[in-house]
C-alpha cells in the first residue's frame, strides 16, 4: 500500500511553463495585429524536440532547461528554473538578401520581442499573486545555428529566462501507530521490564 495517499498537484515549473505560454501566445498575437508585422505571428510550442520544418515557421518553443533547490524547509523549498525560449524564422533567398540574412533577421525580430515581453514590469511576476513568483530575469541570448536548404534557410535564437518561485510539497498526516513495546532483560537473566 502506498504511503502517499493525496494527489500530487502540478509542480511550480509546470505552472510556470504554461503560463510562459499563454503571456507569450496573447502577446506575440496582439504584437504581430498592433505592428502589423507577420514574423510576430508565431505558433507556439511546449518542449518540443522535434526540428521545425518551414511551413510551421514562424515558431516558439518554451522548453524546462533545469531547476536549482534551495533553502529546505518542511515541505517548501525556493527553486530557481532556467527555461528555454527558442525562436524560429525562415526565409527564402530575394532580390535584395540571401534567405540566411532574411531568416536571420525576421528571427532577431521575433526574439528581441519575446524578450521584451518577458521583461516587462508587468510580468515580473507573470501575473500570479506573491509569493508564488518572486522573479523573472531574461539572463542571456545565444543565436543558433542557421540551416540552410535549397528552397529555403531557417534561423533560430535562444532566451534563456530564470524564475525564482515557491516549491512546495504537500505534508503527510502523521498516522498514529499502534504503539511500540520495549523489553529489557536484566544481565543473564529471565528477569526485566517490560514498556508499552
């Protein structure tokens, strides 16, 4: 029989990684109808790994890169979790640029926004109550390598978001045993006590 007998609820990064998705899914399509900028209009996608092809393009994929625990106490911990968000453009060869340039540009577009987003006052928090969230800092951007094909060359770029949150765990109810019997024996003896 197992000892855990409540649900487990969804983790903090679960919660996180979704709400990730929807601010940047309403506010890439509310970017792409204000500038009127179809780059902007990005399909977006939870841990995927499978490579895009360029009909699925433009995209954004949220993905949990790690987790770092700290500060244990009875059933809550502080934890920081590092999450991906890749960007992703393609572009065909024009007139005026090679498609590597022009996917790589549309892609910067895309990232830059994202990032922009996330840094915003407005979702220091990402919108829950405190303490649930304590930050949100955009630590760092690397630009992926461009895939080049005859038809067309698709960019990807990398944010990588740090959340601070609460992790907690649900406590147990402390069942009451049937209580413990104790025997001593005195020496070599038969002698002794016995403790219920």
């Amino acid at each position: 029989m197992s000892i855990i007998t409540n649900p487990i609820t969804p983790q903090s990064f679960e919660i996180v990684r979704d709400r990730l998705e929807e601010i940047l899914d309403q506010e890439l399509s509310s970017q792409a109808i204000l500038t009127d900028d179809e780059r902007l209009d990005a399909a977006i996608y939870l841990q995927r790994s499978k490579e895009f092809t360029a009909n699925e393009l433009p995209a954004v994929n949220i993905s949990l890169d790690n987790g770092v625990y700290t500060n244990h106490q009875r059933g809550i911990s502080d934890a920081i979790y590092t999450f991906h968000i890749d960007c992703y453009a393609v572009a065909e060869d024009s007139e005026s640029a090679t498609g590597d340039i022009l996917a790589s540009l549309d892609m910067q577009r895309l990232l830059g926004v994202c990032r922009s987003i996330l840094s915003n006052p407005v979702y220091r928090n990402l919108g829950f109550a405190a303490p649930f969230t304590n930050r949100v800092t955009v630590t760092g951007l690397t630009l992926l390598e461009v895939k080049t094909t005859e038809e067309s060359s698709i960019a990807g770029g990398r944010l990588s978001v740090d959340v601070a949150v609460q992790e907690t765990t649900a406590l147990l109810n402390a069942a009451i045993s049937d209580g413990h019997t104790t025997k001593i024996q005195l020496g070599t003896t038969l002698k002794g006590y016995q403790y219920e």
